[in-house]
C-alpha cells in the first residue's frame, strides 16, 4: 500500500512538471518578452550609469602606550595613559569615518570649493564614497574610496589615513601637555619648599652654629656638637617632622579633594590607599565600598549571562546598586570634611609638640637646642631634596618622550590611481539582468495562463462543455482537396470522420451544421477537409456554404460560380442549377452566391427548409458552413434546422464563457451539438495531444499505399449505378442530361 502511495505521488509531480513546462512551451513568446525587456533594460541602464573607480590601501592602526611616566611618589599621583580596551580598534575605525575627521578631509583637499558647497555637506558626500573594512581579528583595515574622477579617489584614499593620524597625533599631545603642565605646577611648588628649607640652613651657617665646610646641596652636614640633649631634641624633632608630613600629605589630599565628587571622589580614594588607611577612612566607607564592588560584580556576570537591560531582577538590582552608590559617595564627602576636621586635630597636635619643644629647648641648653635646629633643617632640606630630584627627573623624562616620535598607523599599501573602472559591472548586471528577466518571465507566463479562461486541452474541452472530442486538427492543416490524399493531416479528418460515423445513426443525421463561437477559427477549412474525407470513403458529400455574409467554400473549392444559394432561396435558380461538382469523384459544391440584402430572413425560409429536406435524400452527407454562432443570427436559424452540429473551436483562443454561451444559443435554437472539433492545435509542442496524434506520421510516411476503406461502411461506399433505384439521388449524369453542364453552370475551370 504504501508503495502505491509513493508511485502515485511521483506520478502526480510528473503531471505537475509537465503542466508546468506545458505552459511555458505555450507562453514561450509573453516570457520570452519579458526577459527582452528586462535584459535590454538593465544593458541601458548600466550603459548609462556613470564609471566610478576605486582607490584602495591597507594600513594598521596602532594600540595606544603609556605616554607619560607615573609618578611613585604618593605625593604627586599623576597619571596620563592612554588605555586601550576591547572597543578600542572598533572605536578608532569609527573615528576614521567621523563627521570631524571627514571635515578635516574635506578642507585638506579644499573639496567644499571645488564641490561648491559647505564643509557639512561635503563631509556628508564624502561618507558615501569612503569604506573602511576592519580585518577579523587583527589591527589591520582596509581603506577604499569610490568617485567618478581617479585621481580624486586616490587623493581621498590617502587623506583618510593623513587626516586621522593628525587627529590622534593632536589628541595625545593635548594629553600629555596637560600631564606635563600639572607636573610642571607640583615641581614648582616643591622647588620653593626646598628654598625654603636651604634657607634655614644658610641661616645657621651664617650664624656660626653650622660647620660649613662639611654641608653641600645634598643635605648632608653635621651640627657642631652632639649629646644627650641631641638625642631629645632630635626625637621630638623627628615626631615634628612626621606629624608635619602628614599635615602636609592632608593637605595635598584635601586640596584634590575638595573638586571631587561621586565617581570621581571614589576613584581618588581608591587609587591613593585613603579607602584602606583607617586614619581617614571609616569602617562604614569600606563596608559600602566592599558592598558597592559585590553589586557591580554581580550586575556584570547577570549580563554575560544573557539578562536584557529591563529583566526585573537587574532592574531591582541597578536601584539597590544606585542606592549603594549614592549612600557610598554621601560617605565619603563624610570622610573629606572628617579629614578636614583630622586636619586641624593634626595641627592642634603639631602645636601642642611644638610648646613640648619649646619646653624641650627650655630645659636644654642654648646649645643643645641650637644643635637640633640644625639637625631638623638638614634633615627636612634632604628629603624635600629628594622629592624635588624625582620630580625634577620625570618632568625632563616627559619633556623628553613628548619630543619623540610616536607611531599611530602604519601604512602597508598605497593606494593607486585606478585604470579600470570598479562600477558598474558590466558583466554582473548584464547576468543579474538576465537570470531577472528569466525569473520575471516564468512568473508573467504562469499569471498569464492562471488568469486565461480559455479552453486549452481535451480535457477542458469536454470537462467544461460537457460534449466530447470528436477530432483534434493539428496546427497549420492545409486544404487536402490541393494537397491529395497523402497529405500528413488528412489521418486526423479521417480520425474525425470515423467518430462521427459511429455517432451518426445515434443523431439519424445527414445534415451537419459546421459552427463556430467566433471567426478566425478554422470552421470553413475544416468543413472542406472533412468533406473531402467524406467523398474520399465513397460518400455522396454535399458542401453548402450558407455564410450568405462572408462566403468562401467557393474559393477554396477553387470554384468561379454567379450563382448559389441566394439564388435558390430567392426563387430565382433550381436546386440543380446551383450544385456543382467537384475535381473530387462524390464531392460536391452548393455555393452561396449573390450577398442578400438580407441574409437571416433568407436561412430562416421556407425554401431553406425545402432545400435541407431535399439534399438529404440526394446526398449521403450535407455539410453547412456557417457565420460565426455570437456574432449573427443566421447560425442560430441554421443549427435549428440541420439534424446535427459540430463546433469547432481553437485551444486557447476563447474563453470558456463565451464557448458555453454558444452551445447555450444552439440549444436554445433547438439544434444539436454532436460533438466538438479541436483545430489547429500544436502538436508538436504541446504534449496533452501526442498520444492522440502518434501515428500521423506512420500514415503519412507510406505515401504509396492506398487509403482502406473503413469497414462496415460498404453500403455507404457503393457506387452511383448500384443506386439506380434510388431515383431521388442527383448525379453528374442528371446534370447533364438537364443541360447543366460544367461550361453552362461555371462548373470547376
């Protein structure tokens, strides 16, 4: 079972495929159109487009450097690197396309004047013909520029690179001038104290409590005496100096303080220790700060773990988060004015130290006391020697990197002025044009065939008009009567004269109205092959042109006749002195002869009612030609009067509304239709019909073997003499006995 299913499955997509390429073989010229207009299209267009040529090069952007040295000294915190993260490259590649960097290229190459316009606009046209395309995983990027001018684009192309690695060239130094500037006020600052402190030294030596000739300005020296008054003096000495530095270590931290706030204030406290020195930092400020990093931690691993930005969690978690901010930022301005207030308690210490040692100096002698100045003021100028030195060292290290040359982007091609234009592409739009044409094309045949109502095969035919097929005509069929018996079309007259045959006695039919919707297709041809067939099988074969409008039996009979049927219904001529026979043994020819006036009134008389009665006992088959159903009203009276009507219809050509309103017109006119003529139909394209047709060409390659006669039709094939009795019958012989000889009646020339 579930073979056959799948046998039958294919069987279905093979017809499918063949429906399919049946209606483009039909609509062959609609999509081959099409794909014309497409094609050509596209050739105009791209002929037409304007060359653009393309500059290219390939550089390395790169990474940033420290580029001013930092200080160890917690005193002077300085630091000026340029850092570099994950966005960085991606950063940089953007500002090579940025609206400032595009402007600087613009007025390099005085582009807004040439162009006629402001610099904005020129740095909006410049973004359009510059691309730069990072390379995967690496520094390297690739600069091209696209213009109508060459040299223009090469000029673009290198003014890119030129203009960003001024641009960086500029920020950097603004940075490092900046560092340079800071460290230069600090330096000042240190070389006053240190004057300062030479000074008291100067002072004792002038005083001659110093021994000169053993101090240089280093700081090393020695008092004139020591003792144990000394040693006093020089430990409250040595608290006095550290207590003054962390006055002084205060102040410097309250001076950068005082301009800090939030973000900044906690970047400062961490980045100097205070956040961990518990002399200024309270264990409710580290208890935030600890709280603080926790939450930020936290909030960065629930994005890498695929949280959006308003997943309620990270929401409740950014305003506890923003909570501990602000609670840890409002601590630490705390701690800033506590560190104000540790100031002054510092101050107050040093005071009271110094009335210690003043009491010190009291209970010492004038020497000791004297000794300990000298002591103290070496040591304070030597240390602040030592300051003043590194600073000094790193701001000539500064001034000294800043004069050195620091690499940005490093070129590894140039780029060229191109030869070839890079738009358009010939080649390409010539090939997208055409696989669109083909596509377009495809599509228009199937919309054409979707909306055409038209009756296309057999099965439409017989499907939509309920009658069946009685012959299918291949495409082009010409007149046998000139082409002879061994044409290859006549094996599908005889096919259409045997059908209707076998369904002659069922209709009792002798008279045949050849009818058709519409005119143009093929009825009058058609009556005259299948008559000729007809005679051909030994059949008495009378063909009537009852198209009193249009007439041409006559003419393809080759038939040159003044009178015809008008005549006979107008009473002006005999039945015999219209009828003509033919070159054809058993063929016979009523023409119409003189147009009436009017045509209806004449098919509908009394005498065409005669006349039908009267051929039909004269002749075996009687063949009407017609004026098209929709079009007059002379079919209707036909079809209503002969036994039985064949319609002939071409495929595609009307719509199946109109072929219904004509089997509707005949039937209303109480006429019957036998069956339906398939005519000019495609053969050889259209596969719905090579089954039917196969053996044309076996009947048409013997063109020496006689036609058979179909059997069982030996009573319809006996000739003249064997019908002597019927006294009924008109002959050629009667003809002539009657006088109506072929000169007289303008029988066959």
């Amino acid at each position: 079972m579930t073979a056959n299913t799948a046998q039958q499955t294919q069987g279905e997509a093979l017809l499918h495929a063949q429906d399919y390429l049946q209606v483009l073989k039909t609509r062959w010229k609609e999509a081959l159109l099409v794909f014309l207009l497409v094609f050509v299209s596209c050739a105009v267009i791209t002929k037409m487009m304007t060359p653009r040529y393309t500059s290219s090069m390939t550089a390395e952007v790169m990474p940033p450097r420290e580029i001013i040295n930092v200080s160890n000294n917690s005193m002077n915190p300085i630091n000026a690197v340029m850092s570099e993260t994950a966005s960085y490259m991606q950063t940089q590649f953007e500002i090579m396309v940025s609206q400032q960097n595009l402007i600087a290229i613009a007025n390099k190459l005085d582009l807004p004047n040439e162009w006629k316009t402001d610099e904005v606009s020129a740095a909006g046209m410049l973004s359009g013909m510059i691309k730069v395309m990072p390379r995967k995983n690496t520094n390297l990027v690739d600069i091209s520029v696209e213009n109508s001018d060459p040299r223009v684009a090469q000029q673009i192309c290198q003014a890119v690179v030129d203009c960003y690695r001024e641009l960086r060239e500029e920020k950097e130094n603004a940075v490092i001038n900046e560092a340079i500037n800071k460290r230069y006020e600090v330096l000042r600052s240190r070389q006053d104290e240190l004057e300062r402190k030479a000074d008291v030294v100067r002072q004792f030596i002038r005083t001659g409590r110093y021994i000169a000739n053993i101090w240089n300005e280093n700081g090393a020296g020695t008092p004139q005496s020591t003792g144990a008054e000394e040693r006093t003096l020089e430990t409250l000495n040595s608290q006095k100096l550290t207590l003054d530095s962390e006055i002084a270590n205060m102040m410097v931290h309250i001076d950068k303080l005082q301009n800090l706030k939030d973000e900044e204030l906690l970047s400062y406290v961490t980045r100097t220790g205070l956040l961990t020195a518990e002399s200024y930092c309270s264990a409710k400020v580290r208890e935030l700060n600890t709280q603080y990093s926790k939450e930020e931690d936290e909030r960065n691993k629930m994005l890498l773990m695929g949280y959006g930005e308003q997943h309620p969690v990270l929401l409740r978690l950014e305003e506890q988060h923003s909570s501990t901010r602000e609670q840890l930022y409002a601590e630490l301005l705390g701690m800033r004015d506590a560190m104000v207030d540790q100031l002054d308690v510092k101050k107050s210490e040093s005071n009271s130290l110094k009335e210690r040692y003043e009491e010190a100096k009291k209970l010492l002698k004038d020497k000791t006391l004297e000794d300990q100045k000298v002591k103290s003021a070496l040591q304070e100028y030597a240390a602040e020697k030592q300051r003043y030195d590194k600073l000094e060292n790193d701001y000539i290290a500064d001034k000294m990197r800043m004069l050195a040359p620091r690499a940005c982007m490093e070129v590894y091609s140039r780029p060229g002025v191109a030869s070839v234009p890079s738009r358009p592409n010939y080649r390409l739009n010539l090939i997208i044009g055409a696989v669109l044409g083909c596509v377009l094309g495809i599509i228009v045949a199937f919309v054409f065939d979707y909306f055409d109502t038209s009756i296309k095969t057999l099965e439409d035919a017989e499907r939509g008009l309920g009658l069946p097929v009685l012959g299918v005509i291949p495409q082009d069929a010409g007149l046998l009567i000139l082409q002879g018996n061994s044409s290859p079309d006549a094996e599908a007259y005889r096919i259409l004269r045997t059908n209707i045959e076998l369904k002659k006695s069922l209709y009792k039919a002798t008279t045949f109205a050849v009818v058709s919707s519409n005119a143009g297709e093929g009825k009058t041809t058609t009556l005259s092959n299948l008559a000729y067939v007809f005679a051909q099988a030994g059949y008495s074969t009378l063909m009537v042109d009852a198209d009193l409008r249009r007439p041409r039996l006559a003419r393809y009979a080759e038939l040159k006749s003044d009178v015809g049927l008008s005549n006979y219904l107008a009473g002006t001529k005999d039945l015999k002195e219209v009828i003509f026979q033919t070159g054809i043994p058993n063929l016979y020819l009523l023409p119409s002869g003189p147009i009436p006036a009017d045509p209806s009134g004449m098919i509908g008389s009394f005498r065409m009612e005669q006349l039908i009665a009267e051929v039909s006992k004269r002749f075996d088959v009687v063949l009407f030609d017609s004026p098209p159903v929709l079009g007059v009203s002379d079919a209707s009276l036909l079809v209503s009067k002969a036994d039985a009507s064949l319609l002939v219809l071409q495929p595609r050509k009307m719509p199946l509304k109109a072929l219904l309103r004509t089997k509707f017109l005949i039937q209303n006119a109480g006429g019957q239709v036998m069956g339906l003529i398939m005519n000019n139909v495609d053969i050889s394209g259209d596969t719905q019909y090579q089954y039917y047709t196969t053996y044309y060409s076996y009947y048409s390659s013997d063109r020496k073997r006689k036609e058979p006669v179909t059997p069982g039709l030996a009573a319809a094939t006996r000739t003249r003499e064997e019908k002597a009795g019927d006294g009924d019958k008109f002959t050629a012989s009667e003809a002539e006995n009657k006088g109506a000889s072929p000169e007289e009646s303008n029988d066959l020339y």
